[in-house]
C-alpha cells in the first residue's frame, strides 16, 4: 500500500493514480449522459415523439443494473487496469453508431449498449482501494465518485454548445461523436499510465468468477434473496414500456423479456450454488469469514442515496417549472446545481467516514437524508424560492455525502471481491432510481419525496444492524500463504 503523503496537486505515486481513475469515470458519465442534454435535436433530427425519447432514456439506465454486477466480477478476476481501458474503448463504439442513427430503432440500440459504460465506477473502486490505506480510502474513493459524478453535469453545459459550433439539424451527432472519441483515445492513455497496484504489492483475485462467495450457509440464503430486486427491476422497466405502459413494445415482446429474465435468474442462482454449496458440507475457518449482512445493508444505503439521487435529478427541473412556474431554461440552471455539488459532497462524506468512523457517519447522513427530504415534500408554491433551492441542495449534500460513506465502507469487507461487492451495490443504486421514478408516476411530486423519506427512514434502521468495519482481513496468495490487511 503506498504511504506518500495524501496531496492532490501531486501527480504522482497514489496521487497520479486517483487523478487517473476520477479522470476516467468522469468520461464515462459525459459518455452514459451525452444525449439528455441534446434531447429537442434528437428528437427533431429522427422525427420521434416526446413520449418515444422515454425509451432511450429507459434502456439506457436499465443495461447499467446487470452490468455492474458483470463488470465487477470481471475486474476481481482480470484487474481494474485492463478492464477500464477496454470498457472505454469498447464503449466508444457504441457512441459512434448512435451518432450515426437514422431511426429510433437504431438509436434505442446504440444507447442499450452505451449504457455498459455506466458500470465503469466499480471498476475505479478496486483500483482506488489498492493504493490507498484504510484512514485516507473514504476521502480518495468520494474524490474518485464525485469529481468523476460531475462529468454529466459538464455534458449538460458542454455538449449543446459543441452541437450548436457544429451548426445545422445534425450538430448533436459530432457533439456525442466527440465523446465517442474522448472515450476511445481516454481507454489506451489509461492502460499505459496505470498499474493495479503498488509495486511490490499483491492483487488478489476471488476464488471463483460465476458468483460472489458467501462464508456461511445463512449468508448464501441472503445473497439469493438480495439478488431477486435487481431482476423484479428489469422486469418493471420491461412493464412500464409495454402496453400497460408507454405502449413502446407489444405485450409479445414483453412476455419475451420476463421468460428471459427468469432463465438468467435461474442461470445466476445455479452459478451461486456453485460457488458456494461446499458450506453445506464444511464451515468456512473463522480468519478467513466475512459478514454477507455487511453487503446487504450497503446495497439498501445506496438504493436509498444514489437511487433518490438518479431519480431526483430526472425530475428536478420539471419539479421547479410546475411548482414555481419557472421558464424551463431557469428551473434546469437551479437544478443543475445538484451535480455541482458532487464536487465537494461525495469526498466530504468521504473525509467524513474516515475522521469519526463508518456506520456512525452512515447514521447520520442517513437519518439526514431522511429529514431532509420530509421537509422538502412540503415545498408548495407560495414558499420562497430561494428557501426551497437551499432545502433541495441541503438534501444533495446528504444524498451524495452519504454516497461517498457508502464507498468508504465497500473496499474494506473483503479485498478480493471488492469489485464484486461495489457492483452489486451499485447496481442496487439503479435498482432504487427505476423504483422511486416507476412511484412518481402514480403519485404527487409531495409524495414521491416522502417515500424516498420514508425509505432512507428504513435504511437508518437498517444501518443499527451493521457492524464497524475493523482489524484484519484475511487474503489468501496465490502460493498459499495467508496475508493479513489492516482495515481498521
């Protein structure tokens, strides 16, 4: 682990490292949110309806559920260096073929696949978690997720721009080309400057790549079970764009979606059993346990902060024009101002967890995000709007806080499956943005904050629950020797 002093005006050991890896994500979130700001020119470029950009938008988020469960078990088994590089260069392309879309057909595939760069983020988890030690990984690992968050906040003011120099109906085509491309050269300048891990130092890889490994039999019960949302989500998104919803896919198809997802269910808990039916004949020695309900409530932490914050930002510009009757250019400048704050809120929860401690900092951003949000279903018309901007943004900072406690916890449960760990819990994230967006079509914007509430409520309880990560964790090397790494 390096030991060279935490500056972030170095550009070196470490520090050259998490500029790396920020830099790097905060591409490929220009890349997953390229098109939402270029939306009116997609629109009237392929000739389709308001209504019809629902589904672009929809697969887009949807592909980043399995995906990041994918990838981060592909990061443990081949490292974080090769698999960012080629998630970059392979997600590129992609970019190139919606640039190029002359139908909506065509454009709806091209973003289901540029929708795989959205899992970029657990791969820069592991590869942060190797270079930094445990007293300095929160701060790191919120530098890594909020500076590489703000890149769709810098697609938003950036992009229409670049489309507008361009000029003509097709300019949004070179402005998401150009993030193709930035993607492209960003994967090869990535693989040469970056290495897994310090010199000297051991990767270690998970025994086995079908599935995560559980160290009991209750906890592989657990896991089954907290695989089951990730899938009744697909299954929803699949509903929600069928007849009985946006009428965008016939009822066939959709039968179609639900048969498949029930057979990969089937194929995933085949794979877990696999992996882990030797707990039914033998325990796991102690040393080498570790607490699956410590994943559990992680994945509930981040379905309730980066779900609500997914879910919000989508809404949040429609929410100030209706309530205050702002222009929509007005009400999308205030609701910016969410993403900006990324900058400083994701590493303060970060810096936070490390100075007083993980679940205590989890306690109380959660038990925050909570109040917050009550207070903010109680935004009417005839507040001030400068009050309910200041309310909205208070509860940014304890959404996006408590993002960056939850990743300060991730890296410190198991070394060797951190890229698994980080990819389902930040799976459970677009799980908890396609739930509370699927409410918010039922109910009242008043509504929809209080459930979101009401759910990061039930996570605080949750939260009592977890232990604070501390003393070792046990990795076994590849020779068989057993090595112990401080986590506290």
């Amino acid at each position: 682990m390096a030991t060279e002093k935490f500056d972030l005006l170095s550009f070196k050991g470490k520090m050259k490292i998490l500029h790396m890896s920020w830099f790097v994500f905060f591409i490929t979130f220009v890349v997953w949110f390229n098109a939402a700001p270029l939306m009116q020119a997609i629109a009237a470029s392929l000739g389709v309806s308001a209504q019809q950009l629902v589904v672009l938008a929809t697969v887009n988020v949807a592909i980043a559920v399995p995906s990041r469960v994918l990838i981060g078990m592909l990061t443990d088994k081949y490292g974080p260096r090769l698999m960012y590089s080629l998630l970059l260069i392979i997600g590129s392309l992609p970019c190139f073929w919606f640039a190029m879309a002359t139908t909506l057909e065509q454009a709806a595939l091209a973003r289901f696949f540029c929708g795989f760069i959205g899992a970029g983020f657990v791969i820069g988890i592991r590869l942060v978690s190797e270079w930094f030690p445990a007293n300095e990984l929160g701060t790191a690992e919120g530098i890594y997720g909020g500076w590489g968050n703000f890149g769709s906040a810098v697609a938003a003011f950036t992009l229409p721009t670049i489309a507008l120099w361009f000029g003509g109906a097709d300019g949004w085509r070179y402005s998401i080309a150009l993030t193709g491309l930035m993607a492209f050269i960003g994967g090869f300048v990535f693989y040469f400057n970056v290495t897994d891990t310090p010199r000297g130092s051991t990767y270690f890889k998970p025994k086995s790549m079908g599935a995560m490994e559980v160290t009991s039999v209750p906890d592989l019960w657990m896991l089954l079970l907290m695989k089951l949302p990730m899938y009744i989500c697909l299954a929803l998104l699949a509903w929600r764009l069928s007849p009985a919803g946006f009428k965008l896919i016939n009822q066939a198809f959709t039968y179609a979606i639900y048969v498949v997802l029930v057979i990969v269910l089937a194929i995933d808990y085949r794979k877990v059993w696999q992996t882990n039916s030797h707990l039914l004949k033998a325990p796991v020695p102690e040393l080498h346990r570790y607490k699956f309900k410590q994943v559990a409530i992680l994945n509930i932490m981040y379905f309730c902060n980066f779900g609500s914050e997914l879910a919000v930002v989508s809404v949040l510009p429609l929410f100030f024009a209706s309530t205050f009757k702002l222009t929509p250019i007005m009400a999308g400048v205030i609701a910016s101002t969410h993403a900006f704050l990324n900058l400083l809120s994701r590493p303060g929860g970060g810096w936070i967890s490390d100075k007083v401690g993980r679940k205590k900092s989890l306690l109380v951003l959660t038990l925050g995000l909570s109040i917050t949000y009550f207070i903010t279903s109680q935004i009417r018309s005839d507040w001030s709007l400068v009050v309910a901007t200041a309310l909205v943004m208070c509860c940014a900072f304890f959404v996006q806080a408590g993002e960056g406690a939850v990743f300060a916890t991730v890296p410190l449960i198991k070394r060797r499956l951190t890229g698994q760990i980080a990819g389902m819990t930040g799976a459970y994230g677009n799980v908890g943005a396609v739930i509370y967006l699927l409410i918010l079509t039922f109910v009242s914007y008043s509504t929809f904050f209080m459930v979101i509430g009401a759910a990061a409520f039930l996570g605080f309880i949750a939260l009592l629950f977890m232990e604070e990560p501390k003393g070792h964790i046990a990795e076994v090397n590849e020779d068989g020797s057993v090595e112990l790494i401080q986590v506290g």
